[in-house]
C-alpha cells in the first residue's frame, strides 16, 4: 500500500500567502492571452469576461503545478489559461451557426480548387466558386475570423472533438511509432505552410512565432489591419483543409 501511495503523491501544497502572490504575479500573463484572443473575436465579446475566464485557468494551474515535473509554472500556465478562455467561449457558443457554414463552405471551397489547379486559389477564384465579389469574400472572411481560435489545432471537422496536436507523441515517449507520427505530421504541416502564398506565410510567422498583434504587423507589411485580419482566417482555412486532406482523422 505505502508504495501505491508513493506513486499517487499530489501536487505540493503553496500557502494561502504564496498563492496570491502567484496569482498577482501572473496577472500579466492572463491579460496578454485574453487580448490576443479576444482581438480575433466579434467586438461584442467582452474582454473582462476572457480575463476572468483565465484567471480561474491561472489559479487552476496554481493549485495543480508540480515543480516535480521540471515545467516552469508560466509555461503550464499558458495553457491552462488559453483552455479555461477558449472553454468559455465554446459555452457560450457565441458564433451563429450561419457563420460556422459559412467557414466550411470557404474551407470546402478552397479544397476543391486547390485539387483542380494544384496550387493555393487567389481571393478572385475563390470568390468566383462561391459565387460572389472579392469584396463580399473578404467580408466573408471578417465575419468567420473568430471561429478560427485554434484552428491550427483542431481538424477540419469541428464534430469530432479531436485534436491534431493530441496526435503528437510526448517528447519523452518511448513508442518509435509514435516518434515516427510525431515526425510525420510535422513534415506534412511543414509542407502545407510552405504551400500558402509568400504573404499568408509571413502573416502567420510573425503572429504565432514572433507574437505580434495584427496592428504590428499591417505596420510592418504596409496593409490595413482588416486585410492582415483576412489574410490570416484564409490561411488558416488552407490550412485546415490541407491537413484534413493528408491527415485523415481516421488514423489510430
């Protein structure tokens, strides 16, 4: 019993003290995730509910770090404070379903031309398949921008409550074969990154990688912050379908 119990050990207790003083700490933090969240959402969602939503994610992570496991708190923080916010979104269900049809019928779009032509469509194709203006389109594109919140994560197919990332092996996993899925869709979202236009793939490296808001980056490309808003929801959707093509979720 004494060493079923060792291997159970819970996460070390911080003082009531200590604990506020984390919290306070990593305050900051809570608010940098929720603004460069909530700059992706309608205007009609409020920052102070995303803050409060990340706070509860923040003080998650407080009460259940282990130091043990050789993770820094912020960067355990991180996530948990992106998933509590994200959580809360997805309970209020902010985005009409007409908005999520519209997503996929882009997404559906933009695979089918990419299939017919061999390359990534301009906004003038895929504006001709759906059958309105570039200007209509990339209206298109404003109205769907929150509904990519962790797209980069997520399949093409919202319904199956699955997650690309979960397909990646830990670091320190033993298994070769998952080591050697982990390598597989790396290579393969590599070569979808590779495929987006020149300007798409900047957008995204300097937003995700570099972490600038899109202010700094119209700034630094010489476009209006609206046309960097609707360059990155239509990269993100190549590549979505692009990896729901050669990723299929069925794999084990």
């Amino acid at each position: 019993m004494k060493s079923a119990t060792a291997h159970t050990t819970p996460p070390m207790l911080v003082d009531a003290q200590h604990r506020e003083t984390l919290i306070l700490e990593h305050l900051p933090q809570v608010r940098l995730i929720a603004r460069k969240i909530h700059e992706r959402l309608p205007e009609s969602i409020n920052i102070e509910d995303l803050i409060s939503a990340g706070v509860l994610g923040l003080i998650a992570a407080i009460d259940c770090f282990d130091e043990r496991h050789n993770v820094k708190l912020k960067t355990y923080a991180e996530y948990k404070i992106r998933g509590s916010i994200l959580d809360s979104l997805r309970e209020l269900d902010w985005a009409p379903r007409q908005r999520r049809r519209l997503a996929k019928q882009i997404e559906a779009v933009i695979a089918r031309l990419e299939q017919q032509i061999h390359t990534a469509p301009d906004d003038e194709q895929i504006a001709k398949e759906l059958g309105v203006d570039v200007d209509t389109y990339r209206q298109y594109l404003l109205n769907t921008q929150g509904l990519t919140l962790g797209s980069l994560e997520y399949s093409g197919h919202e319904e199956d409550g699955r997650e690309l990332i979960s397909y990646l092996a830990d670091e320190e996993s033993p298994l070769p074969s998952e080591q050697l899925e982990q390598q597989e869709l790396e290579k393969l979202l590599a070569q979808s990154i590779e495929r987006l236009p020149k300007i798409e793939r900047t957008i995204l490296g300097l937003y995700y990688q570099e972490e600038l808001t899109l202010r700094e980056i119209a700034r630094i490309v010489s476009l209006h912050e609206s046309r960097i808003s609707q360059l990155k929801t239509q990269a993100i959707l190549r590549l979505r379908s692009s990896m729901h093509r050669l990723w299929p979720m069925q794999r084990s």
